[in-house]
C-alpha cells in the first residue's frame, strides 16, 4: 500500500510508540569498561588525551569498579602499567603483575560479582620497545635497508603469551583476551589454560584487529608505542574484509570461544560481515580515538554529548556487536538509566 494509507511516521509519534518498536537496543549490561592499572597508592592520573579516562592505581580502581557495578555494566577489560619494563615483557607474566595484583584484589570484594573480569593479553605494554611481540635485531650493517634491521618473531612469542594467560586466569580472570595478532596464539592459550587446569577459562580473541590510526590515544594511556617501526607486519591491514574473516575462522578453529573486533565505527562493515557468518558471541572494541575525537567536538561544542555518545554506540550494536568495549561505558549506563 502507498501514501496516504501507509503512513510511516505513525509509530514515531511518541516517545513510547519509539521506544516499543526500537529494533536496537542499548543496555549497561552489554557495555565493558577498560581500566588502565597502575602502581602506588591513591593515584588518579587523567590521559591527556582521553577526558574523563584514567590510569590508576590498584586502590583507586576498586572504588572505579565499585561505580561500575553499582551502574550494572556487564564488565572490566584490564590492562597493566608495569614499574619495570624489558624485552622479554617479564610483568605481563609475573606472578605479582600490575594486572595479577589488580585481579586479585577485585576478585576479593563480593560486591563485584556482577562485573565479569576480563584481562588483555598481550606484551607490549611490558616490552621495553613497545612491540607485541619477541624481536630479534639483525648483524646488517649501521644503516639496514628498511624493515631489515629488527623482526617480530611469531612463534617465539607464542609461548610467552601462552604464560600470560595462564598466569592472568589463575589470578582471577574469568576471560583472557589475546590482542597481539601472533599466528597460532589461540592455539597456544588453549593448550596452555588446559594443561593448568584453567579449562573453564573462556578466550576472547581480538580476532580481526587493524593497524588503526584511532590507537593513538590509547598508547599513551598504557604508555605502549612502539620504540621503532610500526606494528603493520602483524596487525591486519584496513583495506581487507576477506581477510578478516579468514582470520576469526582460525581463531574460532584454534579454540576462541569469543570474537572481538577492533576498532569499531571506521569496521562498521566488518563487523556486520562476521555477525552475518559466524554465531559465536561478537564485541566490538569503540578504541581510544574514537572516544578522543568524540570528546574533542563536545568539548567545542560541536555534538550534543548525550546523542552523539548513544548514536555511536547504537551504531555498533545494530552492526551485530552483542557487547561493546568503550570508554563511554559508564556514562552512557548513567544516560541509559
């Protein structure tokens, strides 16, 4: 039937009639909130770069956790800030890390029960030259050709991985997250939780992860850029759709129980693609220079914080992301309610 009979705009004349029909639907319990944890006592630094973003120390993001069960978020990714730093990335795997410590402690108060824990696995916080994984420099001479001069090593990298989500898992994690996009790590998790008797420890694998310019702000918060070169080697390139399904297919082979996707709005596409094939659970990671250049218009004035925020947001969700990783968590679980 055509005009005048139908009549589209009957069921938005209201805000009721809106909202009983909304296909989409933002809610706290599908937003994760990241915590950036750090040494000391009573310390609340502000990123520069990341308004209303934090590192902080371990006592300082107990009361953060606190505010963020309370709002009814479904749960934490946690990333470390170690003292100490080298090349073999030595605190992602410590027994007594920034993120072990941290897990712990959260894990200790029964009125975060709500909040599911999850921990980044990855070294580049705690390698002394930023990268992701094991790098090894080559005898050429002073002045190599480009890219001659160091190398990630992929497979030697794969057990130190291994080792961190372990040794997170047996600090409380309840979902380990490798970022690094080593070939195999996957694989190599699974084998190791097992071997541990931490079988029941989910992965949640950053599975099609870009070489993104919207990491920036990001590298500051957990002071992780690397030192020389850039991580394109093994980071997916932007331009490649297929490929990113290639690479959750063996995600998912090798044992990930989860997906996310990373970054989200500049992926929208991709996302949407991997909902469409794949029925394991999907999040999306809104990275640190989408809430950046967000947060740059408000402060101009430029977009309405509260609409842009959830617009945003919502966007990701109709994409096909069941949960999404974002820094506006606990502000939009604030607008939400």
């Amino acid at each position: 039937m055509n005009f005048p009979a139908t009549r589209m705009r009957r069921l938005r004349r209201t805000p009721a009639l809106r909202s009983l029909v909304r296909e989409t639907h933002l809610y706290p319990g599908a937003l994760v909130y990241p915590l950036f944890l750090c040494p000391g006592e009573g310390v609340r630094r502000e990123v520069a770069s990341m308004p209303g973003v934090f590192n902080l120390s371990i006592d300082e993001a107990l009361k953060e956790a606190e505010s963020c069960a309370a709002l009814g978020l479904g749960g934490l990714l946690l990333f470390g800030l170690p003292a100490h730093k080298d090349d073999l990335a030595t605190g992602a795997y410590s027994e007594n890390g920034i993120v072990q410590q941290g897990l712990r402690a959260l894990k200790s108060s029964r009125s975060l029960d709500t909040l599911v824990l999850i921990a980044d696995v990855c070294l580049c916080e705690y390698t002394s030259h930023g990268h992701c994984g094991v790098v090894t420099r080559s005898a050429s001479p002073a002045s190599p050709a480009p890219g001659e001069a160091w190398r990630i090593e992929n497979d030697a990298t794969l057990p130190l991985l291994a080792r961190t989500a372990v040794s997170l898992a047996q600090a409380g994690a309840d979902i380990v997250a490798p970022s690094d996009m080593m070939d195999g790590r996957v694989e190599a998790i699974r084998a190791a939780l097992d071997a541990a008797a931490c079988e029941n420890t989910p992965i949640l694998s950053y599975a099609s992860k870009f070489a993104s310019a919207f990491y920036g702000p990001f590298r500051e918060a957990a002071s992780s850029a690397p030192q020389f070169g850039d991580r394109r080697s093994y980071q997916m390139d932007g331009a490649n759709l297929r490929e990113a399904m290639r690479e959750i297919d063996l995600d998912i082979a090798e044992g990930a129980d989860m997906i996310l996707m990373k970054p989200a709005l500049p992926y929208l596409d991709v996302i949407r693609a991997a909902r469409e094939r794949f029925d394991v659970p999907l999040g999306a990671y809104q990275v640190s220079g989408e809430y950046a250049m967000l947060q740059a218009a408000f402060q101009r004035g430029w977009l309405d914080p509260e609409r842009a925020m959830l617009e945003s947001l919502t966007s990701i969700r109709r994409a096909g992301a069941d949960f999404i990783v974002t820094y506006f968590a606990k502000d939009a679980a604030r607008t939400l309610a």
